[in-house]
C-alpha cells in the first residue's frame, strides 16, 4: 500500500514582469552585427590561413633545385632473384 503524503502547501505565486525595454528592432540589429562580426572573423581567419601557406611554400620557388634529400639519381637497382627451396616429398603412411 502506497504512502500518500500531504500536498505541500503553496507559496504566493509572482506574476511573470513586464518584457525587457529592448524594441525587437534592437535585437535584429544586435543579430545582424554580430553575424558581421563572424564574418569579418571569418575573412580575416580565411586571409590569414591563405597567406600562411604561401609563405610556407615560398622557399620553394626560391630554390631551382628538388625539394627532396637526394640531389642526383642513384643507380638502379638490380633485382635480386631468391630461389625457392625445393619440394619436400610427403612420406607414405
């Protein structure tokens, strides 16, 4: 059997106040210069990002030789041919 407990009693219930004293115009406004603001965030990041890498890839039209390690082509190599072991008979049962 369930314990049923008495209802709490209730305190004096506020009214919800008077909406803010901003316009909703005030809000549009505030929304469209932040959106303005990412943007320009957004461009400046973009142009940032743009002028890094080319900076990075600079040395290479600096230098007219291969960006790797080795500067002159090594011989070819040979193929080396490994022989395989020979077949091992199975013994008879």
């Amino acid at each position: 059997m369930p314990l049923s407990a008495p209802p709490p009693p209730r305190a004096r219930l506020r009214l919800a106040p008077a909406p803010g004293g901003r316009a909703p115009g005030d809000r549009r406004l505030l929304l469209r210069l932040r959106a303005l603001g990412a943007a320009v965030a957004l461009a400046l990041a973009t142009a940032a990002a743009w002028l890094s890498t080319a900076l990075a890839l600079a040395p290479l039209l600096w230098r007219r030789r291969p960006a790797g390690r080795r500067l002159r082509a090594s011989a070819p190599r040979e193929a080396r041919v490994i022989p395989f072991q020979p077949r091992r008979k199975a013994l008879p049962r």
